[in-house]
C-alpha cells in the first residue's frame, strides 16, 4: 500500500505544475488584428497591382439641415477622406470586383459604401471618389460615404489578402483644407 502512495505523488505534482505552465498557442493560430491610428498609413496594391499608399485623413459627420434633403436610414451621413499616393505608374484603389471594399463595423454590425442611404449622401458625385486615377506625385483625397447610427467605429479596409483596421475619431476630424470639398458639397445640395 505504500508503494501505491509513493506513486500517486509524483502524478499529483506533475498535475500541479503543469496546471501552472503555459501552452503557448499553435504556431498556425492568427493573432487579433491591429488597429492603426486614424491617420496612419498602409501599402496596397492597386486596381491593376501596382503599389499605392492610402491613409484615411478625414472624417465628418452630417444630419440634413432640413426633412426635403436625403436622410440617413440610420442617423448620420459620414464622410470618410482617404489620401491616396501611387508610389510607380497611374493606379486606381481596387473595389468590389478586385473583393476590396470599405466598411465600418460600429457594434458587431458592419456598414458599407453602400448601406442604408449611403449613396445619397450630399457630397456623393459631388465629390472625388474611387473611379479616380491617381497620378505619381500627385496625391489625391478621395470620399467615401457612409449611413450609420452614431459617431466612431472602426474604418475596415478588406482585401482578399486580409483586413487592416483604424479606430475613427467620434467628433469631426481633419485640416481644412481636406473637410472643405465636404462642406461645400454639402452647400451646393442644400443650398446653404
């Protein structure tokens, strides 16, 4: 009976240690995505591969001053700037048909270009968009928009090879210079 005694303990202590080790995790196991600084810049490639640099620059929220204008179907028409640089030849940001696309996930929910009543936004064609080229040397601001129910998030782009993400200021946010196509876009719609 002695010897069974002996042989539990040492079953107990390696329980007990290896309680207190840690596993570390598959070496196949995917970390959390990072979230960037809103402003923060990333490499992509562009509609036809080559290489553009993109960093969203802007943000700005919008309520129609008045019922006759388009409302949001949630509660804010939201304007994102995104300051893109082709880094060789003339490129395009990919979309939808390349499977990239801009969205905001605000709650476990994401929106899209396209969701609620993004598209009549008062600065869309009003503005420049993803249907620009941009030339080397000569970056460009291009506007997306959005309909969501309150301010913040965090700004997805997706791309087959996978997601980056940046957390959106919740109040207005970017030099004057990037906000103004914006404002008076928004004036020419609404005649303020």
């Amino acid at each position: 009976m002695r010897l069974h005694r002996l042989a539990a303990l040492p079953v107990a202590g390696l329980l007990a240690t290896a309680a207190l080790t840690t596993v570390p995790a598959p070496a196949n196991a995917a970390a959390a995505p990072k979230v960037l600084k809103f402003g923060q810049s990333i490499r992509i490639a562009g509609e036809k591969g080559r290489p553009l640099r993109i960093a969203p620059v802007g943000v700005y929220y919008h309520q129609p001053s008045q019922a006759k204008f388009a409302q949001p179907r949630e509660k804010w028409f939201v304007a994102i700037a995104v300051k893109v640089t082709a880094l060789s030849k003339p490129e395009r940001i990919p979309g939808p048909p390349e499977g990239s696309d801009w969205r905001i996930r605000i709650g476990g929910r994401a929106y899209t270009t396209t969701s609620g009543n993004a598209t009549s936004s008062p600065w869309v064609g009003r503005t420049d968009g993803p249907w620009i080229t941009i030339q080397p040397g000569s970056p460009e601001v291009l506007y997306y928009s959005f309909d969501l129910p309150k301010t913040g998030g965090t700004l997805e782009w997706s791309t087959p090879k996978g997601v980056t993400r940046w957390k959106i200021p919740t109040a207005k946010y970017g030099n004057a210079a990037v906000i103004k196509p914006v404002l008076d876009a928004i004036a020419d719609y609404e005649g303020n």
